[in-house]
C-alpha cells in the first residue's frame, strides 16, 4: 500500500477524521470516472462514487491494507454499480465531446472516452470525436463483467492482478474478460474505422 495513504488512514483511525478528505481529494476523480463508466450516467455516476467514499469511510476500520486502498475503494465502487445497475434496465447514453457538464448533468449521460489529438487538423479532430463517441457506445454495450474488466484495466490502468483483486476473481479470468471485450470492441468498431481510414 501507498506509505501517505497508510499514514492518512492511520490517522483517521486515530480520531483525526478530518484526514479522510485527502483520500477523497486523490481518488476522486478516478472513482467518478469509474463509476461513470459502468452506469453511463453522469448523476447516478456522482451519487455512487459518493456512496462508495462514505462506505469505505464506515468501513475504513475493517481495511487491512493487504491491498492498496485505490484496489479496496474501486472494489467498493464496482459493488455500488452493480446495485445500480440491478435497479434499472435502461443502458448509458452518449453525447458527442464537447457538450458542457452542465448539459450532459441535465440530460443525464455524457461521453467519457477521450481520443481527441491537439495537434491533428480540424478533419482529424472531427473523426477523433467521432471515434470516440463511437467506442464509448461500443463499451457501454459490453456485457457487465466484460465492461468492468475492460474498463478497470484499459481506462483506469490498473494491472490485471488489481483488476482481478477489485473483481474478486482470478487473473485469469480477467484476461478472458477483457480479451472478449477488445475482441467485441474490434468487431463493433471495424466497420466504422474502416470508413475513417
């Protein structure tokens, strides 16, 4: 585990709560972006990553630290999804980049994979946009498992041992996961990139 993450929940064990909010500061961002990326929804998205803080704050006694905490909380944030997710049957949305939070808030979905290259033209921006409407749709109909897995290790970074451990599965089985996700993604994505190209 991070020396300053142990150091911090140290701390907030030992009374000083007011520590939390550097673990809420650090790993926000990524846990939004997680969250978002399995429910498609930019407030039920903000919504879980919060419940998934205040969870792992409940539960900060009970962390061994055996894994890192980032492991621990995305687990936690995997979990809040999927209650999510069992309680609505409609799938995520897109909107194309550049819509302002504010209107994707108000609509309620809005792209989260980004291709866009600064120094590529006008044309190229365009297609990069385009591309990645497209992929983040093609994510958003994976199968859960398949779009945890994918998501966890090909957007957040995490290693397929992490992947695994906030999964509670065998690395193998990840493998298997994102090898049916990128195998689906190609599929869906190939007719489209083609066209591109």
């Amino acid at each position: 585990m991070d020396a300053a993450d142990a150091r911090t929940i140290q701390a907030v064990l030992a009374g000083d709560i007011e520590r939390y909010a550097e673990l809420v500061d650090k790993y926000q961002r990524a846990a939004y972006a997680l969250a978002f990326s399995l429910l498609g929804n930019v407030e039920d998205a903000k919504d879980a990553s919060q419940e998934a803080f205040i969870s792992a704050y409940r539960s900060l006694p009970a962390f061994q630290g055996r894994a890192a905490f980032s492991t621990w909380l995305y687990r936690i944030v995997v979990n809040e999804c999927q209650d999510r997710l069992r309680g609505r049957s409609r799938q995520p949305s897109v909107v194309p980049l550049g819509v302002p939070e504010e209107q994707a808030s108000r609509n309620g979905f809005c792209l989260f994979v980004d291709v866009d290259d600064p120094a590529a033209g006008p044309t190229e921006q365009a297609a990069q946009r385009e591309l990645a409407h497209e992929l983040t749709a093609a994510i958003a109909r994976l199968p859960l498992q398949q779009r945890t897995a994918f998501v966890l290790h090909h957007v957040q970074g995490l290693p397929l041992e992490d992947t695994a451990a906030v999964m509670r599965c065998r690395v193998g089985t990840v493998k298997s996961h994102v090898f049916r996700a990128v195998t689906a993604l190609r599929t869906a994505l190939a007719p489209w990139v083609k066209e591109v190209a």
